[in-house]
C-alpha cells in the first residue's frame, strides 16, 4: 500500500539514506533534544543505527517508514511503531527541525495512524516530553486523548528524570486512508 500525504510519501528506509539521516536530523542537537537517543556525533553512527533498522525489516511487524518530499524527494524523517504492547503500537517520528512548524508532521502522523487502524489496530499510543511543546501540540491535533503525565529516566543514553506525557486515540472506523 502507498502512503501519501498531499506533500509527502513514505518508504521503507535504505541504506543509501545515510547522509540524509546524518545531515537533516540526526546531527542536529535541537532534534535530539527531546528523543531518548544522542545526537549523532559522526556518520558512522548513523550508519550502524541504519544497519540495524534494514535487519528489523526481516521482523514481520517492523513498521518504520522515511517520511519523504513530494516536490525534491528529500528525507526529512522517519515514522514508525517504536514499541508493540498488548497489541497496541505506539509511535515515534522524527522530522528534520527545517520543516519544523509547517504543518508536515501533522499530516504524517494522521495518515499513519488511518493506516495503523487499517491494519486491525483498535487503539495506538504517543508519547511526548512535557517540554516538547511543538510535539504535544502536533498529537493534539491528531485528536489523540491525554491520559497522564508519567515521570521517568528518559533512556540509558540519557539517564535523567523527564516528565513525559501519554496519549492514545481509539479507532474510528469510520476514517478512510
């Protein structure tokens, strides 16, 4: 199945994309700043994260797509189910911060959760830092439910107290991909 946005597609994630990867998001401080992993400090890096994300796609449930331009056919980001639990996927994306505030992320994330429910998902969560306010806000107006702000030590990469908050959105089967 295609996935398409007016402005965007998504793909399967390559090995070529390395330098896109490296370049638009993953070396930029300001992207990582609210993720559970660091920056990027070198190519290398991302290419061993890109190697381990090709041998996932040999796991059937792996869902993790490139989030691409329509009009330069540019990696901007990536959009995928980080975690699968009790049969409900939760999302993580990423975007490259030059299109930060353009309403792209928006898109995306609506049309990936339209497919996640076309796939037989009854329910799909989101989490966001408190303090990422331009991730809180695109989860929002994807009409997702706020059910509690956790506390908790972010990652092992970034072993620091965070307030994240939690959301999920039940299936409307009514909505259409």
């Amino acid at each position: 199945m295609e996935l398409q946005t007016d402005r965007t597609y998504l793909r399967k994630i390559e090995l070529t994309d390395v330098d896109a990867i490296y370049e638009n998001w993953a070396s930029d401080d300001e992207v990582s700043k609210y993720l559970t992993w660091p920056t990027h400090k070198d190519k290398k890096t991302t290419e061993m994260i890109v190697k381990s994300w090709l041998k996932d796609y040999e796991q059937e449930d792996t869902i993790r797509y490139g989030i691409v331009l329509k009009d330069n056919n540019e990696l901007i980001g990536t959009i995928d189910v980080v975690r699968l639990e009790n049969n409900i996927p939760e999302i993580g994306y990423t975007l490259s911060r030059k299109y930060w505030n353009k309403g792209l992320m928006t898109e995306v994330l609506k049309l990936f959760t339209t497919y996640l429910f076309s796939l037989g998902y009854e329910k799909i969560t989101v989490k966001a830092l408190k303090d990422n306010i331009g991730s809180n806000r695109v989860i929002l107006k994807n009409e997702f439910t706020f059910e509690n702000e956790t506390e908790k030590i972010l990652s092992s990469f970034k072993p620091y107290l965070v307030k994240i908050n939690n959301y999920h959105l039940k299936n409307n089967k009514d909505k259409k991909l």
